[in-house]
C-alpha cells in the first residue's frame, strides 16, 4: 500500500513497512483500501497520509495516535479540490469516492490513478518542460559531454561537415558547439515534445500567444509582403493591410520632408532629426542607424541631414543632443506606443520647451516641429501634446513590443527621415527573407531555430549563463545592447505560461562588443575565466576596405583573420605539453595554459547592408522567441520593469515635499536603507530649479547658451515665453 508524506520540504513517497522502519509510523491493527489525508506532528512538521476506515481519523506516530486531518502542502489534483483543512467526518462519503478514483484511476479515463498523485504532488510539476523524458535524456546527454572535449570533437570530419546551415547568403557554423550530432537530434526532439513548429506559427497567425496581457505577437506582419493582404486579421482587423497603409504615410511623409515640401515653422527645411524614445524605442532603431551610417547607399542618402536619439532621463542628455542645432530646422520624433513612458515624455516636453524658447510658443510650433509614433489607444494623449493627428502622427500596435519595434514606426519615420524610404523598405526585404525562413525551413537546417536550441542546451543543460555577441563589424557596434534588451527583457522570466516557476536556468546574460576592440578588453576573461558561449558575426566583404602600401593584407582580411582565429583558440585552447615544446619557463606553463573546450558559433554574411542588417535582426528575434517557446515563457511581456517604475513615482513624490518643506525635512519611505541615502542627496543637493515656478516656461539654460554660441537663429517678434499662447 502507497504512503505519502512531506517532512519540511522534503515529500517522502513508501510503503507501510518502510514508513514504520524510518519514522516509528505503525498501521493500527484494521486493513483498509483507501488512502485518505491525515495527521500532523507539528514538533517534528510531519504529515501523514494513510489508509483508514470510514469514520476513523486516527493513526499511530512515534508510538502515539494522533487525530486530525492535513493536506499535504500545495496538493493540485485534478479531479478534487482539497481545502487547506479538511474537517474531519466533513463530507466525508464525497472525498472517500474521490480519492478511490485518484488512487485506482478514472474507469472512464483509463489512466492509473498513482501514477496521477505522483504527478500532481508537486504543485504543476507535471507541466514543466523538465518533467518529460526528452528533458531526462538531454540531462544525460549533458553528464556525458561534459567529459568531451572540442579538440576532439573538431576532429569528427563527418560531424563537421553536417553542423551548418545556409539561407539567402547566411551561413551559420555551429561546429564549434559542446555537441554532437546525437545532442542536436534530441534537442529537435525536445522541440517536437514541445511543439515548436505549432508554435512558430501561431505566433505568424496571429494567436494571442501573450497570454499575460492577452495580445498577439506580430513583429513578422511589419515586413511582410502586400500581397498577403487579408491572411492575418487580430480583432477583426486586417494586420497586413493595416501595416502597408501605414508604411504608404510614412514614405509619404518622410519623402515631403526630404524633399523640401514639409517645411519648418519659420519656413526653414527639416535637416535635423531628433528621435526621443527608450528601451526598444531607441535602441533597435540606433543599432540600425549605426550600420547604415557607413553603408555607401546611406552616406549618399543622408547628406544634408543629421540624426541623433535622446533616451536618457538625464538633462545631460538632453544638453549633448541639442548642442549646436537649429531649432528651426529641426523635427522631434516621440516614439512612445502609450505615449506615457516617464523618460521619454519627460524630455518630450524638454524637447518641446527648447522649441518655444527660440521660436515662441505658438501651438503652430509643436504642430510643425513634432510627430508622435505611438498605439492607437493613445491618440487623445497624442493630440494633447499639441502634435497634428492628421499629418504627422504614425501609428503601432499592441501585437508589436518595444524590443521588437524596429521595423515598425518607431525605426521607419527616423530612419527613412535620414536614409530616405527606399533604403529602410530594403531593411525591412531582408527581415522578411528570414522570417519565411524560420517558418518553413526543417528545423535541421533552420538557422534561428539551431540557434535557439543552442541556447537552451548551453543554458539549461551546460550550465553557461552567459553569453556575448560578438560583432567583426564596426558598423554593427550597437548591435550587442539591442540583443541585450531583445533577449534579457524577452526571456528574464521565472514562470511558465501554466503559472508554475520554472526549476531550469533560463535567460542568458547577453553582452558584446566589436572586434577587435572586444579582443583587448574582456576577451582574457573568456579564454581563461569563466565559460561564455559567444556568437562570431563577421562578413565576407567591407563596407570600406582599406589596403596600404608595403602592407600584404588588407584590412579587412587583417580583421577576419581574427575572426577565424578566436573561435578556434577559445575551442582547442593551449596544452600544457604544446607550451612545454615551445619552450616556455615550467614556472609559467600553470599560467599560460588554455583550457578550451569554450563553446561558439560563427555567422558570415556577404555584406553589412541594409538588407543584411534586416537579416541579422530577424535572426536574433527569432532565436529569442525560439528559446522562450521551449521554457515555456512568455517572451513577450516585461512586468519585471513595472516594479522599479512605480517605486521611482514615490520617491518623486518625497523628493518634491522635501524640496517644499525645505531645511530640515526627512524623509520617510519606511525603508531605513533608502531614507539614509535619500536624505543624504537631498542635503547634499542644490534646491530644485522648478519647484518656485509658478507660470510662464522655465528656460533651458545651458541648451539655449549653447546653441547661441554655434549658431544664433535669425531674430524674429515671437515674443519667446510671452509669444501668442501667453
């Protein structure tokens, strides 16, 4: 007969003898058939389950008979609801026929009733991915490769030559992984178990597969082709048709402005571009921003014109983007999709005050000066600011997240603004080529879903929590923070969608840097200190080459030789034995020893392009929704940044009383920690500038000083802060 209990923490599973061996529990002296919940020893914390006789509610302990009845902790069974004490005689004939079903199993059913206990003991247990046999077997599998090393792995030619995959001029190599042909087979088993390809594409179809906020996920539908017109609809509406005729404003739009029919207030042309926006909002549009700012097409296409982004809350920010602009001749980009995210309205109206300082604040100004790429839902708060809804505002939609924005409005307007249309629409053709990619491609050969098993097996199964994006490519130098986010904010997450945390690792720790520059910064730390799976992106040929006289490569060629080399130093390492022959000092082969045995992959595209870039962000975006589909995490939502945001709210709210109360208020939060610090700031601080104005702008200061010293504006009779909305 099957006994159960939990001691502590710990649930002990037995039988009659066993329990009367280790814990002195006896069975009294009746047989019964079923089990029923029983008992508690709150000295020792031991709970008893037993089988007893209708009506009897006693069973021995350490010699003694204890009456009363306790659910083992947490227990979800299915076909019952045990209440946190269950009475004892209280309904009784109800759950003696329930718990006949669950020990025995379900007639109707036909499934074993213990195996069903063992199952639903643990509190969702059963649904967690770590529970099925295909996540046993990679367990296994890890226990063994851990014994193997790269050296020897890289010598299986037949390996090799298999562990690679192509598409539209991407060639991945991931032979450089702690893995064998056999691993890769029972990841893409893994996968099947969890149904990957089903939930690829519900995530193309539309489903609301955010089911914490109950949304789809449809950053594919922003590049997708016009002709796939009314095969997505969310709510009733047509995604794609929605997408183009958004697309068709904002080439419009951008198109007016860059060819001098969409002019500034005064009558100047728009050259500057200023983008304000945070976390997905800018860093997704920089990091593309930054490759195309050296491609020979964007050079061409952004004479004549400048972009910059303001993200940082910090004033400094604000005093380093507008330094040396002509307000004049400047156009202000709100990307907000609720247009209520704190830093960036905050210096929207920094932005907006710089404007009215020189030009006067006429509501003219705003409308001339600002466009808004925000949801919808917003358009009231849009209109509020005082940007024109008709002309210059571009809309999103809930189905598109932060971190998977670039192709939507927020990268469009800024930069087809500076770039011109026709080399963003390129950008968005080679998002799309990947995305076919990934959805019709057999997992074997499909690049981002190779990556993302990768991922999972590195990081749940090897143990490697952190991992570096390795860009060969200066042009791509913002590419590691825009995965960081992409990945971090995505998979930064401890519950599975059945509500259960998770008892694997998930989310990686993501950072980066280009080579070569990576190369003399951290690089040490990753060929002798800890593990760190790392992605090599480099490309077969420069956006500028450069070859010297009396040199014998080119720079390029001086690059990538690097690029060959390190993958392979941080596999094979450097042996004792190999020092020993070269004839290095015993006293430091200790020191001078490579382990390897560091796992890596290798990307190589043709060329850093708009369409490449396209390419390569669609990657990374699907090698992340790849490993949140198999943890079994939602990707898609950041209830993570919630909590900091509310907490920053009421410290504003104390700082603002204590800069009222003036001298020798303290404040109180009821966190000792936090009042000590904060008390110290506020004594150490200068007084508020703001808190004393009562009407008018206050100016910018140090903005306006500045810009007068590189380039006055022609004066005017705005009037300034006495201009016409006064």
């Amino acid at each position: 007969m099957l006994y159960l209990c939990t001691l502590g923490n710990v649930l002990l599973v037995s039988t009659v003898s066993s329990f009367s061996n280790s814990f002195g529990i006896r069975r009294p002296p009746f047989a019964v058939k079923y089990t029923r919940l029983c008992a508690h020893d709150t000295e020792n914390d031991l709970k008893v389950s037993r089988s007893p006789i209708p009506n009897d509610n006693e069973v021995e302990i350490n010699g003694e008979y204890v009456n009363g009845v306790e659910d083992i902790y947490n227990l979800k069974i299915p076909q019952i609801h045990l209440p946190p004490r269950l009475a004892p005689g209280v309904a009784w004939h109800h759950h003696h026929a329930a718990t006949t079903r669950l020990i025995h199993g379900d007639e109707t059913s036909g499934e074993g009733g213990v195996g069903r206990i063992l199952s639903n003991l643990i509190p969702g247990r059963s649904q967690l991915v770590s529970s099925t046999q295909e996540w046993k077997t990679l367990e296994k599998e890890a226990e063994e490769m851990k014994n193997t090393h790269l050296r020897d792995l890289l010598q299986d030619k037949e390996r090799c030559d298999q562990m690679f995959a192509t598409h539209d001029g991407v060639y991945l190599d991931y032979s450089r992984q702690r893995a064998s042909l056999e691993t890769m087979e029972k990841l893409l088993e893994l996968a099947e178990k969890q149904e990957l390809k089903k939930k690829i594409k519900a995530m193309f179809n539309g489903e609301k597969i955010n089911f914490t906020e109950d949304r789809a996920v449809l950053h594919t539908a922003l590049r997708a082709d016009r002709k796939l017109e009314g095969t997505v609809f969310v709510d009733g509406m047509d995604v794609i048709k929605e997408v183009h005729e958004v697309l068709d404003q904002i080439k419009y739009f951008t198109n007016g402005v860059r060819s001098g029919e969409i002019r500034g207030y005064t009558g100047k042309r728009l050259r500057n571009i200023v983008s304000v926006g945070i976390g997905g909002s800018y860093l997704g549009p920089e990091f593309l921003h930054e490759t195309l700012k050296t491609e020979p097409e964007g050079i061409n296409s952004a004479l004549g014109y400048s972009l910059r982004f303001l993200a940082n809350v910090d004033p400094v920010d604000v005093e380093r983007t507008c330094a040396d602009l002509d307000p004049e001749e400047t156009l202000i980009v709100i990307v907000s999709k609720t247009f209520t995210t704190a830093e960036t309205m905050l210096n929207a109206r920094a932005m907006r005050q710089w404007l009215w300082d020189f030009m006067g604040d006429d509501k003219e100004v705003v409308r001339k000066h600002f466009v808004a790429c925000a949801s919808v839902s917003a358009t009231e708060k849009v209109e509020a600011f005082g940007i024109d809804t008709e002309n210059y505002f571009f809309r999103f939609w809930d189905w598109v997240g932060g971190r998977y924005s670039v192709c939507s409005a927020a990268g469009a307007v800024p930069i087809s603004l500076l770039y011109g249309f026709d080399l963003f629409e390129k950008f968005l053709q080679g998002a799309n080529s990947i995305d076919k990619h990934s959805l019709e491609a057999p997992f074997n050969k499909n690049i981002p879903v190779i990556m993302g098993l990768l991922g999972v097996w590195n990081m749940s199964f090897m143990g490697y929590n952190t991992r570096a994006a390795l860009p060969y490519a200066e042009a791509l130098l913002k590419l590691p923070a825009h995965i960081q986010q992409l990945d971090m904010e995505s998979n930064g997450k401890c519950m599975t969608k059945f509500g259960v945390e998770v008892d694997y690792p998930v989310g990686e720790i993501d950072f980066g840097e280009p080579g070569t520059n990576g190369q003399h910064s951290f690089y040490q730390l990753l060929h002798m200190g800890q593990t760190v799976a790392s992605d090599f992106i480099g490309f077969v040929q420069s956006q500028h080459d450069l070859c010297l006289d009396d040199e014998s490569v080119s720079s390029h060629d001086e690059l990538m030789a690097n690029f060959f080399a390190q993958p392979d130093a941080l596999a094979c390492g450097k042996t004792a034995e190999e020092l020993r022959v070269e004839g290095v000092n015993e006293d430091l082969i200790p020191h001078r020893t490579f382990k390897g045995n560091r796992p890596s992959m290798s990307l190589l595209l043709p060329k850093l392009t708009a369409y490449a870039t396209g390419q390569l962000l669609a990657i990374y975006e699907h090698r992340t929704a790849v490993q949140g589909f198999m943890w079994d995490i939602n990707s898609f939502d950041q209830w993570g940044v919630e909590l900091g945001k509310k907490l920053a709210i009421d410290v504003k709210e104390e700082l603002l009383e204590a800069r009222r109360a003036g001298d020798g208020y303290k404040v109180d939060t009821g966190r000792p920690a936090t009042d000590r610090i904060l008390n110290y700031y506020i004594e150490n601080s200068d007084e508020s500038p703001c808190v004393e104005v009562d009407s008018g702008n206050p100016t910018t200061k140090v903005t306006r000083k500045t810009h007068r010293e590189h380039y006055p504006p022609i004066g005017h009779d705005l009037g300034g802060s006495n201009g016409k909305l006064s």
